[in-house]
C-alpha cells in the first residue's frame, strides 16, 4: 500500500492548457486509446495523434510519470498569445522572489539613475568622427548603396553657362522634339507641367514611354471655375404697382418684390391692401421682405376675396406659426390657390398642435398641388404628400374629362 509520501505529487500543469493549443505549431503526443492498452500500463513511446484521442486517465498517468522539474517546465512551456488562455494563465507565475519592502518612488528612482551611470554602453561598429559618414551612401544612378563611387562615374556635375550663346540654346529648343523637352522640363524640376509618371522618369534617367506619355498634353488642368453674374437687384416699381392695383389693371398678374428689405412697412402695407382690389393677379411674392405679422395680416383678405390668385410666396420672412396657420385656413373660402411658400421663417419650430391644424387644412383643400413648409411631424408630412396627391389626382382627371368632351 502506498503511503500519502511515495505517492506523486499532482499534476501543476492545467489540463485546460494541454487541450486549448491553438496556436502551437509543433505536433502534439497522443496514447493509443484505452481500448489498446493491456491493463493499467502505458506505451513508452506516444505518436502522431493529436491531445483530443487521449482519455482523461491516459493524461494523468502521463503526467504522474514526469518529475517535478519536467512538470516545471511544461507548466513554462505556452504560448503568451493565445487568445484562448485567460490572461492570468499566459504568463508564469514569477513571484517566487520575497518583496525586499514598502515600495518607494523616490528610492526606485535613484537606483535607476545609478543604475544606468554605472552600466557600459554598447560598443559601436564605426565610432563617431566628426565629418565622416557612417554607413553606406546610396547611389542614386545606381539605385543601389554603395561606399565608395563607381569608377568612371563623375562625383560633381558639369557647370554650363548658357549665357554665352543664347541664340543657339533657343534655336536647339525651338527645333527640339515634345519628348525632349518633357524630358528637360523633369530635369528643371517644372513638376506643373508634367504628370507624376514622367517626373519621376526624369529625375530617374529613364525614357518616356507610352505608358507615361511623350507629350505635355498627359498633365491634369485645373478647373476653370465659371464666372457667375450677380443676380441684380430688385427693380420693381412699387408705386407703379400700387396705382395698376387699385385700378384693376388686367394686365398685372404678377408681383414680385423679393428681396426689397429696403422697402417700408407701410409701403408694404399699402401694396397688399391694393392688390385686394384687383380680380386678375395670379402671382404674388414677397418673399426675404422682412416682413412681421402686423403686415403679412392683410393678405388673410386677399387670399379670402382675390378669385384669381394662384401662387402666394412669403419664404424667409418673421412670421409666426399661427399666422401662417390662419394663412392656410383662409385658402379654403375661394380654394383658387395651387402654390403656397412659407418655408425658412425666424420661428423654425412650428408645434404639433399648429401643425395638425394646417395639415387638417390641407387635407380640406381640393385646389393645392404644391405646399413650401417644413413639418417635423412624420405624420403630418404623410397625410400632406397623401392630400397633394389626391388634388394632382383630381387635375388629372379633371384634364382627361376636358380632352374627352372635346
């Protein structure tokens, strides 16, 4: 019977260790499995078959076979890397070592300091001299590094003065071939006018070819930007406009005074109150004004009695969601207009209850096809798209009843 001291001492390699070898590139030993052995014996000799054949016993009699310093070395002998390993099992435990006391800052500090005033340097190939070149010195004609320069090879380059004959020089260059002249234009360094290709190619030495092109016409050209005139100002006659207005002139459909800040409120206030009296404007615009609620009131009358206005334009002014909500409301008394802009005002929040309350407004008008405002609603914006599409339904047909009574 064995005693608790003849007995091996358990195994400090973790099982877990041998099985997850995952980045191990050399083969690992297997046992014939237990069906092959004869009694509780193991083979001396363990060959080509991989850790998973082996059972749990054939391991641990493996292992009770090593010594306690073979099972230190195999409790060593992993991979840091592997990703399979926690990482408190990736390094071996090296603190056999008894602390030598509390820790100290300015102590480890000090000793490091002498430490490293104490240790030689590092003894170099070619010491250091003054003015010399350590190492090889690359050879740019060569593409190579070389010590020393080839023979043959000049170490300066040839100084030309082309001050002497200049009527010669522009004679040679004038009858000289395109693919000469890219040629000196790399050496000269004029990248601008050269493609990437037959720069380096110059600097290089090497001919131009088809692949980089012989020409000057290879280069990119820059974008010529497009010069843009200035949109011009605003030339509307306002008081023109007012006097045709209040006398109901039939040829005055439309007025535009975009963009005129300039213009004073009470001009403003009077232009609006004249296009009332008119029956034929289709077209009214006043939009960036600057105009508030205390003028923009007005056209509340004249979208309610002007039978003949189609488009209405108010965009990037100072009005105020319930403004424009009532402007939306009195669309329905004549229902005659097809275009309504009131986008970019100073209030770009409008509210879900004004919301809901223009695009019940929208939805109860039969003549819109067209709406400039911004919803931060999802649903007003559907049911919006939904009631336009339903009126260009309705001019759609309204046109295909026309064509076939015609």
């Amino acid at each position: 019977m064995e005693t608790p001291e003849s007995q091996p001492p358990p195994p400090m390699f973790p099982r877990s260790r041998i099985y997850h070898s995952y980045y191990s590139e050399e083969k690992t030993f297997s046992a014939p499995s237990a069906n092959t052995q004869q009694g509780n014996q193991l083979p001396s000799k363990v060959y080509n078959k991989g850790l998973k054949d082996l059972e749990d016993n054939d391991i641990e009699g493996l292992l009770s076979k090593l010594s306690i310093d073979e099972l230190e070395d195999l409790n060593n002998d992993f991979d840091p890397d592997n990703s399979m390993l926690p990482p408190s099992q990736r390094c071996r435990d090296q603190t056999d070592k008894e602390p030598t006391g509390p820790y100290k800052r300015d102590n480890l500090l000090k000793f490091l300091e002498e430490k490293a005033k104490t240790e030689k340097d590092w003894d170099d190939v070619c010491p250091y001299t003054p003015g010399v070149k350590r190492g090889k010195v690359y050879d740019s004609d060569s593409g190579r590094n070389s010590e020393e320069p080839e023979v043959g090879k000049m170490e300066m380059p040839i100084e030309i003065d082309l001050d002497d004959d200049e009527e010669e020089l522009e004679c040679a260059l004038v009858s000289a071939p395109e693919k000469d002249l890219v040629d000196l234009a790399g050496i000269l360094g004029m990248h601008n006018v050269l493609n990437q290709p037959q720069y380096y190619n110059a600097l290089k030495g090497k001919t131009q070819d088809e692949t980089t092109g012989t020409t000057f016409n290879g280069i990119i050209q820059s974008y010529v930007p497009r010069i843009v005139p200035d949109e011009p100002d605003n030339d509307t006659d306002v008081e023109s406009c007012i006097n045709r207005l209040r006398e109901d002139d039939t040829d005055l459909k439309e007025v535009n005074i975009n963009n005129m800040k300039r213009l004073s409120k009470e001009r403003i206030r009077t232009l609006i109150e004249a296009a009332c009296n008119s029956k034929h404007i289709e077209k009214f615009s006043l939009a960036n004004t600057a105009i508030s609620d205390s003028e923009a009131r007005g056209l509340i009358e004249l979208i309610e009695t002007s039978p003949s206005l189609r488009v209405l334009n108010v965009e990037s002014n100072f009005l105020t969601p319930e403004l424009l909500a009532k402007l939306l409301r009195s669309t329905l008394v004549t229902q005659s207009i097809v275009e309504f802009k009131a986008d970019n005002q100073r209030q770009s929040v409008l509210g879900n209850q004004i919301e809901m309350d223009m695009m019940m407004a929208i939805e109860e008008n039969e003549s819109l096809l067209r709406v400039g405002i911004s919803f931060a609603s999802m649903e007003a914006r559907h049911r919006v798209s939904e009631a336009l599409e339903r009126n260009y339904e309705r001019v759609r047909l309204r046109r295909l009843g026309k064509d076939t009574n015609a």
